[in-house]
C-alpha cells in the first residue's frame, strides 16, 4: 500500500484517504471494492487512478465525490470528512467542490448546450439573470458558443463532451473527478478533450483526478496511482508545476 504523505501544516492535501475501504452485501456473500486505500491528491495536481475493471477505481471516485459512504477508515475532501458529514453536507459537496465528467456524456436530451450547462447554476439557485451569461461564456471557454442552441443529438462526440466539461465548471469546483472522459472519442477528438481539459486546469489551478484505461492519457498526468484488487500500489512521487491562481 502507498501511504499518505504527512503534509505540512500550511499545505494539506485537498484529497487524504487513510485506510479506505468499501463493502457491498450481496445475498450472503460480501464484495470488497476497497481494502484499505491509502492516498493524498495535492491542490493543483492531475492525477490519472489506473487499474483493470473492478480494481476500485469506480467506487474511490464515488467515495470522493460524495456520491457513496466509505465502511471503514476516512476520506477527506478540502478539509471535510466525508464519511462523518450529514446529507445535506454531501449534497452541497457535490454541488460546490466538485465537477463531474463522464465516459457517456450524461447530457440531457431534451436540452439545449446551453440549456445543460445552467442545470447545476439553476440546483446552486443562481439567479435566472446570471445563469444564461455564464453558461455562454463557459460554452465560450470550449469552443462552442455558435452551438449553443443545438441539442446533444445535433452534437458530436467531441463536442458533447465540450458541453460537458462546461457543465462540471459551472459552479468554479476545486477538484474534477473524471471517468474515462476521452473513452467514447476517437483518437482525435481524445486528444483535443484533453488538451482543453489540460488547459483549464492550469489557467484556473484546478485538481483532477481522472479514471481511464488507456496510457497516454496517463502520460499526461502529473503522477499516477495504480489500483489492483481494492489496494492503492506505490506510484510515482509527485511532480507537477506549481498551480496557477484561480481564475474566474
């Protein structure tokens, strides 16, 4: 197991996992997606979480994104236990510091790019006059503010994922979870993807943690953690640039 680093005082980690673990019953059997994961995730740091299917990356990524509760030991996302906190808590985790991006889009079909972009303005409750703005102008930031009427079956691949990655920035998260985001591209579109994304996170010093299958998206990442049977093994030592300042 790869444990923590102890941070310093003036620099905690914005992820600390010690000792996490998950279990799901099933019928009389119990499965173990986690076993006792031990991790951090520094501010400002892209991290890419590698491993076979059912290795635990899926459930991890839950578990810091408030979307499940751990069974044992404790995950703490900027400074908030998440195991510990009430619902409500949980709630306004997944609304304010996170940013979700998925492998099949999630977009909803009914909606217009821009119309998908102001679904977490309009949860957060801001104001109908400054949600329209901000959704163009993140639509903008993408690439595709001309496209902001179109529905997602009148979008690419590509540009659906644009329309996504707009949506996980609404609300100005500090930590990106991504799950294979490039996995329904092709290689072109892939690489576009995740130039932008690699480019949004060092104009506004973001964190990401991203789940994929495939190495060179990897590559691109400042460390990597490999995931096997519910474990975290040893991985790289950090090396990232400092973050740059927060942007609106």
């Amino acid at each position: 197991m790869n444990m923590p680093t102890d941070p310093s005082p003036g620099n905690p980690p914005l992820i600390l996992g010690q000792n996490l673990s998950r279990r799901y019953g099933v019928g009389k059997s119990t499965v173990v997606a986690l076993a006792g994961a031990d991790f951090t995730v520094q501010r400002g740091e892209f991290v890419a979480l590698v491993g076979s299917s059912g290795s635990g990356k899926s459930t991890l990524l839950n578990l810091i994104g408030g979307l499940d509760r751990p069974s044992g030991g404790r995950i703490t996302v900027d400074g908030v236990s998440l195991g510990e906190t009430t619902e409500l808590e949980l709630v306004r985790h997944r609304r304010t510091r996170i940013g979700f991006i998925f492998q099949s889009f999630n977009l909803l079909p009914t909606l217009s790019a821009v119309e998908n972009v102001e679904v977490p303005l309009l949860l957060a409750e801001l104001p109908k006059v400054q949600r329209r703005p901000r959704a163009l102008a993140l639509l903008e930031a993408v690439g595709l503010r001309e496209r902001a009427e179109h529905t997602p079956n009148e979008l690419s691949g590509g540009e659906k994922q644009r329309v996504a990655i707009a949506r996980a920035l609404a609300n100005d998260p500090v930590l990106l979870l991504a799950d294979e985001p490039t996995g329904n591209l092709d290689s072109k579109n892939g690489t576009a993807v995740l130039d932008l994304l690699c480019g949004l996170l060092r104009a506004k010093g973001m964190t990401m943690l991203i789940v994929t299958h495939d190495l060179q998206v990897a590559a691109r990442a400042d460390r990597k953690l490999t995931m096997k049977d519910g474990f975290i093994q040893a991985g790289e030592p950090p090396a990232f640039p400092t973050a740059a300042p927060n942007v609106s």
